[in-house]
C-alpha cells in the first residue's frame, strides 16, 4: 500500500476540508502514531492512528458522499462551530447521515448559493486556487453607477494590496438610488465583492450568490437544501477538468 500525505487522508475521513487539514497540521493538533506531523508527510490509510484534537479518526471508503446545496440565508455565518454564539449554516442541515463542510464561504450579511460536501478531494479541486472556478452574484448598490466605475470593476481594481482579476459585470436594474449589477469572478478571495465595490466608491446593500460555476441556485427557498443532481455534479468535475488542464 502507498503512502498517502496526511491532510488527504483526514479530508477522505469526512472531518473537514484538505485545506482546513492542513491548517490544523500547521497548528500542531494532528499527530501520526502519537508524534506530530508536519506538512508534506504521509501516512499509510487504515494502518497508521491519525489523531486530530485527541481523537482518531477514520477512514471508510464505503461511506455514501454528499453534495448539497443551501439556499445560505442572510445572519448566518459559514463555519461548522462559533465561539461567539452565532448562527451557523451546518444547523440548517437536517438529516444528513454525513459530516458535510461548505466548500468555500458567504459571509454573514450575504445569501445565496452554497455547496457542501463530505468528498474532501472534490472539495479541494474546487476551492484550490488554480482552478478559478466562476461566482456569480446578484450585487444591489447605492446610489448609482457611471459607466467609468463599471468599466473599473471590470478589469479590477485593488483590493488588500492586489489587483483583482477581470470580472464580468452586467446592469441588471437601474433606479433612482439604488441599481442591481450582476457580477462574475473567477477567484475567491476573501470578501472580494463587497471589497471591489466598496473600492470603486460603491455601497452593497444587497449581495446574492446565484451560481457557482454551472451549477445555478434556481428557485431554492432561503434556508433550504437538496443534493445535486448527477447532471449538476458532473458539469462541476468537468468545469474543474477543464481549469486543470
């Protein structure tokens, strides 16, 4: 049997994400037959006792994965657990047999289309930057837009000391006080929308995630959740074939 690096092994476990692994293994909490790990070991699956926390953990290669997508209302923020006592999205995941952990993240004030998984290699190639994978969101600003703010927006603006890469902007609606833009990126960086906006002199005061990639929200209720469809699976592996390669 080969050896396999340790965060894939945890991810294949359904614990938590391949990056969130290697978080945890940079902060010391993973160990490999009771010593630590750092990044970049391996380990043999099913043989060598893999502890995150103080707990084993295992791995079933017969567990049934889950791809789902919430309707992530606004007031909710995306993390399993909050030392702070807010509300999560894992709580409005009911019935489900599986630990799943959201690829990816909306913040707080947002709402919109997320996925979640317990298949951590999936969730890797979708999150990993190299793939570049495309959001789409329903943005509401204030007061107006000029078409020089557009034409900004478009062809990125500089947020957290970098350039943003070129998006597809769109008017929607357009009143007095308030236009509805629809907005495509292709990467994920922390906050990027409101930050883009906020950037060219624009106030959010809506922000709606409406695809990822192929995969559209539709007319899913807030709130509400169902797994992919195969068709829907199957567009989002080829969406990441194609960025890989």
């Amino acid at each position: 049997m080969e050896k396999v690096r340790i965060q894939k092994i945890i991810a294949d476990s359904g614990l938590c994400s391949r990056r969130k692994a290697e978080e945890l293994i940079e902060k010391g909490q993973v160990k490999v037959n009771g010593h630590p790990c750092k990044l970049g070991d391996k380990a043999l699956p099913g043989k060598d006792i893999i502890s995150v926390g103080g707990e084993n953990i295992t791995v079933d290669n017969r567990r049934k994965l889950y791809y789902i997508m919430l309707h992530k209302p606004r007031g909710y923020v995306t993390t399993t657990s909050d030392e702070l006592g807010r509300r999560c999205v894992t709580e409005l995941l009911e019935n489900i047999p599986e630990r799943v952990y959201p690829i990816g993240r909306l913040d707080k004030d947002s709402e919109g289309l997320l996925l979640f998984t317990n298949d951590g290699g999936f969730a890797n190639d979708m999150m990993h930057p190299s793939r570049h994978i495309s959001k789409t969101y329903r943005v509401t600003v204030r007061p107006d837009i000029s078409e020089q703010q557009l034409v900004q927006l478009a062809a990125g603006v500089e947020i957290d000391g970098r350039k943003t890469a070129e998006c597809n902007v769109v008017v929607l609606d357009k009143q007095p006080g308030r236009v509805v833009l629809q907005m495509t990126i292709f990467e994920g960086r922390n906050r990027q929308i409101r930050k883009m906006c906020e950037a060219v002199g624009l106030e959010v005061a809506r922000l709606k995630r409406t695809a990822v990639g192929p995969v559209k929200l539709g007319m899913l209720k807030p709130g509400t959740y169902r797994e992919l469809k195969p068709d829907e699976l199957r567009a989002l592996r080829n969406a990441v074939t194609k960025k890989q390669g």
